[in-house]
C-alpha cells in the first residue's frame, strides 16, 4: 500500500472518526490488515487513533460526564490490556463476525426505537468500558462497542464525542504499551508515513468538527447509528486479518 493511500486511507479515517466518536481505528484496521501483519496493524492505526482522539478532546471541550470518564475508563484500560495480550488467539475470525452480528442488530433495534435509552449506572459503565477495551485490543475497532454504549445513554453530540475521546485515550495508552511491551514495531517505512499521518489526522478530525457543528442533535443518533451498521454488516462479510 503506498504512502499515499495511506495518508488519504488517514483522512477518510480522521473525518469520520470526528463524526461518529469511533475514531480511525475502526477503520483504517480491516483496510490495513489487508497488506501488512495484525500486530504491526494495530500499532500502526493504535498510534494514529490516540492521536486523533488527542485532536478530538482540543476541538470538542463542551461538556463532559466524569462518571463515566472514570469508570468506563478504567474498565477499558484493563480490557485493553488483556485484549491486546490475546491478539494472536485462534477465535480471532469467529469472534469479529460475532461482534458484527451483534452491532448490526444493535443498530435495527435501535432505529426502531429512537428514544430508547439506559441509565449511565456505574455497572454500565464498567461493563460497556470492559467490552471496548477488549475489543480495542482485540480486535483494533473498540470505538464500534464504546459507541454503542455511549449513544444508548444519549449524550449530546459534543458531550458524547468529547467523552468519548477521553475514554478512548485510557484504552489507547494501555494497548499501545502492551504492543510494544510484546516486541512488536513498525517497519521503516511505515515509521516515517506515521510521522505523516498524525498532521493529517489533525486535518480530518477538523473537517468532522465542522459537519458535527452543521448535523442537528435529533439526527446525529441516527448518523452514528448508520455507520455502526455499515461497520456491524463489514464485519460480517470481511471478518479475517492478515
């Protein structure tokens, strides 16, 4: 893949990462994981990811709920650590088709029911915080799980961004320090596209703030939850790394 598809792979990721709250990993891992090894993947769009995230928490400072920072942090951080120790187990084909599954239904039950919500308990938060960052270290996509959890409490959009990308770097810091505590590293030349990649992000988390500021609160619901499906139905069809 060359640098350049690389970088526009980065800007595509960034902006939608801005929209919905996934961030770029949920993305750029299955493009990715079609060229170069899973290990070197994760790292890759893991750095990428936290750095989009830092964008995220500069350009969308509205409102946060701590609670939930706290304890969905902390789970996640844990579940990170423990999904990015079990990357290379056998399940790992089976399990993101399962996860597909499991975010295509989310998403029907929850366009048919549009003002359903859950209480942002402390359980809720540790189970949600837990499953993201398993899935995070897991899989690369554990923006897909922490958004569904995140809209079910239906947070305004920059509150549930700005909260998401809080959380996020937690299970960030936790995964990319297991990757690399593990030996895995970065080719030479994805090392300097990296260096590339992270202004790039910048770019792209702006061009998302913007088309968030235009999109109206009772629809923003329903843009996650398209992109949810498109990543659910993804994983279904195209669950293998390589």
């Amino acid at each position: 893949m060359s640098a350049v598809a690389i970088l526009c792979l980065t800007l595509l990721a960034s902006t939608v990462g801005a929209i919905t709250g996934f961030g770029s990993s949920t993305i750029m891992v299955p493009v990715l994981g079609i060229f170069f090894p899973l290990p070197v993947v994760l790292l890759f769009a893991g750095i990428i990811h936290l750095s989009g995230n830092l964008w995220k928490v500069l350009l969308f400072r509205r409102g946060i709920v701590w609670k939930i920072v706290f304890v969905f942090g902390i789970a996640g951080f844990m579940g990170s650590h423990i999904g990015a120790r079990l990357v290379l187990g056998e399940h790992l084909f089976s399990a993101r088709r399962m996860l597909g599954i499991f975010l295509v239904i989310y998403v029907f039950f929850l366009f048919k029911r549009p003002r359903w919500k859950i209480s942002d308990t402390w359980p809720l938060c540790a189970v949600g915080g837990l499953l993201s960052g398993l899935s995070a270290g897991f899989f690369g996509v554990g923006g897909a799980v922490r958004s569904a959890f995140l809209t079910a409490f239906d947070l305004p959009k920059e509150t549930y961004i700005f909260t998401s990308a809080i959380i996020a770097l937690c299970i960030d810091i936790s995964r990319i320090s297991t990757y690399l505590w593990g030996g895995t590293s970065l080719p030479h030349p994805l090392g300097i596209i990296l260096l590339l990649c992270i202004p790039v992000s910048l770019g792209g988390t702006y061009l998302g703030k913007r088309m968030v500021d235009k999109t109206p609160q009772h629809l923003f619901r329903y843009v996650v939850g398209s992109f949810l499906a498109i990543i659910g139905v993804l994983l279904v069809l195209h669950p293998q790394l390589h």
